[in-house]
C-alpha cells in the first residue's frame, strides 16, 4: 500500500510541475503516450494522481480523457475575488499570531531576490526565472535544475500568503485556501508571465510584510487587497493576454 501511495505521489508532483512549468499547457490532453515517455508508473496510481488533481481544479476529464483545465478571463476574475474576500482578512488577524521569524526569512530572501536582479529593482523586465539563475553561489544546486529550481522559488516567493493564512488559525478558512491553492498557483504561474509583474509583486509583498512586522493590522489588509487587485487587474488587462493564454 505504501509503494502504491508513493507511486500515486511521484505521479501528482510529477504531472503538477509539469502544468505549472508550462510544459502542459491549459488545454493539452494528457495522453497515455505522454505519461508513458515520462513516468515509468502502472496505470492505477497514475489515474489516483489524475483524480487528485482534478479534484484540485488543475485537470478536466471528459470520458475519461484528461487535460489541463483551461484559464479564462472568468477563472481569474472569480478565483481573485475569492481572495479579496479572505486574504486581506486573513492579514489582519494574523497580527499577534504569526511567527515572525519566518516573516523576516521571506523577507530577506525576497529583498535579496530584488538586489540581486540586474538593473536593482528598475530590473521589471526580467522574469523570475532569470532572477534566480543569478543568485549567488550559496543557492543549492538543486535549485538550479528546472524542476527544483521552480519549486525553490516558488517556496520562498509565495510562502507570505501561506504563512498569513496558517496564522490565522482558522481550519475552515484553512480548508478553502487549500482547495483553491492549485487554482490560485496556476494563475500565479500565468502571472509571471506578464513582463514586470513578478518583480512588482514581490515589492508588493515587501510593503505588507512590513506592516506585519510592525503589528499594524490595518495597513497589512490594505497591503494585501492592493497586492491582489493589482495582480487581478493585470492579468484581466487584454494588452497582457497574449502572456497569460500564449500557446
């Protein structure tokens, strides 16, 4: 049960970096040719990791033929409004509550992320992608390699909004953010597509962890809202579609 479990797991992890490092792109069937060049897995744990990420919105099945859920204008206004309904009062309540320590960690490393890019934080042209690739030698080599690298950015990056709303301490607001966080980090992966938008997000970042760190919970759920409304509007702005629905 367990080898099957961790088959199950292989294939999850496997078939999600794979969606949300564009090389299956919303609307591409998962074929069984695919899996079969990429996993060397037996079908059952397989269709368990298909079921997942169904359930977690990353996937469709339509007589069972599977494929990346596509991204529309009306996917991003809805999942976005459903975050300026709970996050920025999740930065509120978290005041009081969240371990600043690991604050400051997300902090220093988004501050270093910034510094480090070429050109400072003028630097908005450059992906993320390319900011991490110019991170100094103390960065694993790990996080070098496609897969891990993504994943290493993706964990520091983005770990604010996860620390804020594990702050809260709330189970049923914890159990929403879970259910859409597939949704929310194909859209943050849409996101950074947009030519300035991930360096602008992570200034945005830098202004509520300060308000977090100050204890002041009224500018931390200002901070918040302004940070998702203008990632949201960014991504609705049709000037940045042929970014976020490229081929």
């Amino acid at each position: 049960m367990a080898r099957k479990t961790n088959h199950t797991k292989i294939a999850y992890d496997f078939i999600r970096n794979a969606i949300f490092q564009g090389e299956l792109k919303p609307g591409m069937a998962i074929t069984e040719e695919w899996l079969g060049n990429n996993l060397n897995i037996s079908r059952t744990p397989v269709r368990e990791a298909l079921i997942r990420l169904q359930a977690d919105g990353l996937i469709t099945v339509v007589n069972n033929r599977a494929s990346v859920a596509p991204i529309t204008p009306v996917d991003i206004q809805e999942i976005y409004e459903l975050r300026l309904l709970f996050e920025p009062y999740a930065a509120r309540v978290c005041i009081g509550l969240i371990d600043k320590g690991e604050v400051r960690r997300v902090r220093d490393y988004t501050r270093r992320l910034l510094e480090e890019t070429p050109g400072g934080r003028t630097g908005r042209n450059r992906d993320i992608a390319a900011m991490t690739e110019a991170e100094g030698p103390d960065i694993p080599d790990t996080a070098r390699t496609p897969g891990k690298r993504d994943e290493d950015r993706d964990r520091h990056v983005h770990d604010i909004h996860e620390l804020i709303i594990g702050s809260t301490r709330n189970q049923r607001l914890l159990r929403i953010a879970r259910n859409l966080q597939g949704q929310i980090n194909l859209l943050l992966n849409a996101a950074e597509r947009i030519p300035g938008r991930i360096v602008q997000s992570m200034e945005e970042h830098l202004r509520l962890i300060d308000a977090i760190l100050a204890d002041d919970p009224a500018k931390a759920e200002e901070h918040m809202r302004t940070h998702i409304r203008t990632n949201m509007n960014d991504m609705l702005h049709p000037a940045n579609f042929r970014f976020i629905f490229k081929e």
